[in-house]
C-alpha cells in the first residue's frame, strides 16, 4: 500500500514508488466538494492499478479527476493505469500532451534520441541501452490517450492552472490560497533537469528562468514538490535556482573558451562525476539547454560539421 500523509484538511500526499533515484516520486490528491483530485500518478508500473484501488477503496470520497503536471514518465506514465483504477478522467497541459504523443507515443523515439545525442558528440556507450531496453522504458510510460486540455488561468477543483514551463515544455503547477502544486517545477536539495531534447522547444533554459521569476512574482507561502518534502519558501528556492544556474552559465562559457565544443564535451566539464549511461544523457541536455541559451544570448553560435553539431564561442 503506497503511503499517504495527511498535509492538511485538502492535501494529501501519496508515495509511488520508482526503480530509479530519487526512489520515489510524490502524487497530490486535492480535496473539492465534488471528492478527490489526483496530481500526477508515478510511472506505469505493473502493479500500479492494483495499488491505486486499494488506494481509492479507503478513501472518503471518490477520485473524480486527474491532473499531469508534466509528460515525465514518472508523472505521466500512470496515467491510463489511474483512470482505469478511478474511473476519473484524465486533464493535462496541452502543450504537454502534445508531446507526450510526439515522443513516448513514436515508436521509434529510443532511436530517433539515439541518433539526436550521437549528433551531439555523445559515445555509442552512452546511447547504447536506450536501444537495447527501449521496449521495457515504453512499457512504463502509459499515458492517457484522451485527455482534457488545460491552460493558464484555467480552474481545477478550485485550483487555478499556472503555466510553468522549463523542466517540461509543456509543465503546469496548481495554485490556491498562496500553496503551489508545483509537480518538478521546484524541487528542494536539487535542481531541476533542464534540458534540450528532439521535440522540445530551443530555448527551455530561457523558459525556466521565466518560470523561476514568475514564481516570485506569484508569492506562493508553501510548494508541494513532486519529489522529497514540501517547500516553505518558494520564492527564496526559486532564487537559489536563478542563482545556480548564473553560475552554471559562467562555467558553459568557460567550457567554450577553447573554441569549438559538443554539447557531450560541454556536459564532461559541466557535470564531471556523472558515470551512469542514463545520467550522462541528462547531463548532456542539460549542457545543450546551457549552450542553447548563451546562443539566444549571442554568446555562442551553433554549427554542424558533417553529423556533429558543436558549439562555438563569440
Ligand atoms: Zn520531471
């Protein structure tokens, strides 16, 4: 039975399990005169739907609807499995949902990304899995296939929907009386990835820093985080994260001092411990959302020499 922990008489937190770190990631349910809202619904397990009835059998009110607050496969990859174990209906950014179709609904997305990270500079060590497990990631990742768009300024179970992209294109956040539902937007003890993939936009560093500042201006008093324990000061968490990633610029800039690098080569002298295949690849992206964003800067120009696209200071 996945944990719940009571926050308040509205708020209660639930705790999916994941195989990766951080371990665990948290789900909302929300508390309405209509019954129950579930944020998120952790990555597709196979025993997830199971889990979820048990879960909806104990409580006092009916699920009546589910929100995504980004297309993650920890967030999203429940999805269908949580509608099917509800019988609620699921709602989702729809710029989000967009892309959810476009990338884990693609067949042939694990070698179109293949191929996108090798153009990057990126070894075939470090590739090599998302081909060779491609089918077992897949199977996790069961996302609602009919779903009902949402935009800024909409409202959700008294929750009005905020657009907050960065770490997903398409990420939404819910607010209510000065508390934020913040999904991965915010988390606390790490940053969250930033990175540039094949169907996402050029510029999501750009666009998170936007979401940062927009946080502030919001004000919230308290951010339930999709990972580890609520935020007490959203907006003294969002300046950290500004601040982080100032200094992370400088060190992209420094990496480019010597002239032309990959974004794999910026990644190894951004992120210099990282071993693991499938944290490299984050850290890859992450270093390109860096080079991506100097370059809307004109502070770095992008070039591709025969299949290899590097980056070049200016
Ligand atoms: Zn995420």
């Amino acid at each position: 039975m996945f944990p719940v922990l009571e926050l308040t008489d509205d708020v209660r937190r639930v705790t999916l399990p994941l195989p990766t770190p951080p371990g665990h990631v948290h789900a909302y349910l929300l508390r309405a005169d209509d019954g129950w809202t579930l944020v998120d619904a952790g990555l597709g397990l196979p025993d997830l739907e199971a889990e979820l009835r048990a879960l909806v059998a104990g409580l006092d009110a009916p699920v009546v609807r589910i929100v995504i607050t980004h297309m993650h496969p920890d967030h999203v990859g429940g999805a269908a499995p949580a509608a099917a174990a509800t019988g609620a209906e699921v709602w989702q950014g729809a710029l989000d949902h967009e892309q959810c179709e476009r990338v884990w609904g693609d067949p042939d997305w694990p070698r179109r990304v293949a191929d996108w990270f090798a153009a990057h500079g990126t070894p075939e060590a470090v590739t090599r899995d998302l081909l060779e497990r491609g089918p077992l990631y897949a199977s996790f990742i069961r996302f609602a296939r009919d779903v009902h768009p949402l935009r800024e300024g909409d409202a959700v179970a008294g929750w009005r929907v905020v657009e907050l992209p960065g770490h997903a294109d398409g990420h939404i956040g819910l607010l209510r009386g000065g508390r934020l539902v913040a999904g991965d937007h915010l988390l606390p003890g790490i940053s969250p990835a930033v990175g540039v993939y094949p169907e996402s936009r050029p510029d999501p560093l750009g666009a998170y820093l936007g979401s940062l500042r927009r946080t502030i201006e919001l004000g919230p008093s308290l951010a339930y985080p999709g990972h580890g324990d609520p935020i007490a000061d959203p907006a003294a968490r969002a300046r950290e994260l500004l601040e982080h990633h100032a200094g992370r610029r400088d060190a992209t800039g420094r990496a480019l001092a010597d002239g032309a690098a990959t974004g794999y080569e910026v990644s190894l002298a951004l992120f210099p411990d990282t071993v693991e295949p499938g944290a490299r690849r984050f850290a890859v992206a992450e270093a390109l959302s860096h080079l991506e964003r100097l370059a809307a800067l004109g502070r770095a120009a992008r070039r591709g020499h025969g299949r290899v696209v590097s980056y070049t200071p200016c």
